[in-house]
C-alpha cells in the first residue's frame, strides 16, 4: 500500500512538472515606442482642409491645422493603446514597408495624402495623389489597404474635431 501511494505521488508530481513544462510562453505585447505615424493632406485647386497629424506609439496625437480646417494651429490628443495596435495592424496589413513610394492619378487640382510610418528604425514614406478615387485607372490607382490605413488614421484621431466636416 505505502509502494502505491508513493508511486501515485510520483505519477503525479510527474505530471505537474510535464504540464508545467509544457505551458507556452505568454507573447509580449509589442513594443510601439519608436513608432511615429503621420498622415498629411496638401491643398488642391479650392478649399481641401490642409492639416497634418502626427500619432506617437504612446498615444500621442498632435495635430497642425493650416487653411481650410475648422481648427488652425496646433492641438493635441490622446489615442489608447488599442488604437495604436489597430493602425500598426492597418500598415502591417498594408505591407506599407513593401508599397511603392508615390500613386499619382492622371487628373489634375486634387489634394496629395502623404502618409510616413517610422517603426523599429525603419521609416516609409508614400505620397497618394488621387489613388484612393474609385474613378481612377487601376494602373495608377493605391491599393485599397493604403486608402483603408489613410482612412483610419483620421478616424483614430477623431481628426474631424479639428478639421470639421
């Protein structure tokens, strides 16, 4: 009997120490501290909002209003981290690293977006003029993942409380 239990013991200590050897690793959360997202949108032939934001990995949002916005100037916010996650998931999607630097629609008097991601000591920047319109060719057309990540990064911002409608 004392052979069984100290063998019932063993089979289970056994066990803990297999199960506890097996538990995978937590995944750290990523590290967004270097990461500076910008998204610029330039003056065309009339009254586009002209603005910039900036989005820091921390959450920090500032924002520069020039012509044409409902707030010029500079004003600053804040964004949670959930927010960061899902626009360094939206240029991670995107393959924004792998994008080619410039879309340019044959049209003329339409603003330009230019987007810029820094992130792990890397930095892309891509400039947009016209791609995201559904009226433009498909050779000179962005794909839409870029037109969907110049999108969000708007609407992250809440960017319309400064520019307006």
């Amino acid at each position: 009997m004392m052979l069984l239990r100290t063998l019932a013991t063993f089979i289970l200590s056994a066990i803990l120490v297999a199960c506890a050897l097996s538990t995978p690793e937590p995944t750290p959360a990523p590290d967004y501290s270097d990461l500076v997202i910008t998204l610029q949108r330039t003056p065309c032939f009339g009254t586009c909002p002209i603005y910039k934001l900036t989005v820091y990995g921390d959450g920090r949002v500032e924002y520069e209003g020039e012509q044409f916005v409902a707030v010029e100037g500079t004003q600053t916010a804040t964004i949670t981290a959930d927010q960061v996650k899902a626009l360094a998931a939206a240029f991670e999607q995107a393959n924004y690293f792998t994008l080619p630097d410039n879309y340019t629609a044959l049209v003329t008097d339409l603003p330009t977006t230019i987007t810029s991601v820094t992130f792990n000591g890397q930095t892309k920047t891509i400039e947009n003029y016209g791609g995201c319109f559904e009226e433009i060719d498909s050779l000179n057309k962005a794909p839409q993942a870029l037109c969907d990540f110049e999108a969000l990064i708007d609407t992250v911002t809440n960017s319309a409380q400064w520019v307006g409608n």
